[in-house]
C-alpha cells in the first residue's frame, strides 16, 4: 500500500508523534491552517469517517477521546475537529484522519 500515513504508522517515515496509542497516531499537520493544527490518525486503514464509524465505530471514538487529551496537553481553551470526507471537500489522503486546529479564534461558518 502507498498511503503516507500507513508509512508513518509502520515507522517508515518519520513523524514528531505527539500521541502513540494502540489505536491512533497524532502529529502536527505540514500544512498548517492554524497555530496548533495536528492529524490525528486511526491505525486501521480506512479512506474517511464514514467507513470507519461503520467499520470500527469505537475506533472513530477514540479519535476524539486523543483530541480532548491533546487539546488539555496543549492547553487549547477552545478547539475545532473537522474530518474532510472526498476530494471535493479537501481530502488529500484518502486515509481517514481527524484535524484538530486551535491556538487562535476560529470564525464561524468555515470556508
């Protein structure tokens, strides 16, 4: 398989892991769109949310139960989580994966 987060959960490609659990991984995003913005990603390969809640449901809990833990880490005072599900709504890897950005006043609706 070529998915980029597959490799870094094997260890083939380095990452600053700021979570290592026995279900999920968490980095900081390259491409960052707010002062704190980390991927947090389940182990088990999926393409998005959706299949994942339908494949392993307490696997898509555990995505968020990392948030609020990284969130406190952080201390974030606030926070949003997004998931992006197709290429029409920005996913660029087809590896389900939930973004947690905060650091910074988050305006409302979303781009």
């Amino acid at each position: 398989m070529n998915c980029i987060f597959c490799k870094i959960i094997a260890g083939e490609i380095p990452a600053n892991l700021l979570l290592n659990t026995e279900d999920v991984v968490a980095f900081p995003d390259l491409n960052p769109q707010a002062p704190t913005h980390i991927l947090i990603v389940p182990k088990i390969h999926v393409e998005n949310a959706a299949e994942l809640a339908e494949m392993q449901p307490n696997a898509l809990a555990e995505l968020f139960k990392a948030a609020k833990k990284l969130a406190i880490e952080l201390n974030l005072p606030g926070y949003r989580t997004v998931f992006n599900t197709g290429e029409a709504a920005g996913q660029s890897v087809f590896h389900a994966h939930l973004h947690l950005l905060g650091g910074r006043a988050l305006g409302w609706p979303p781009g």
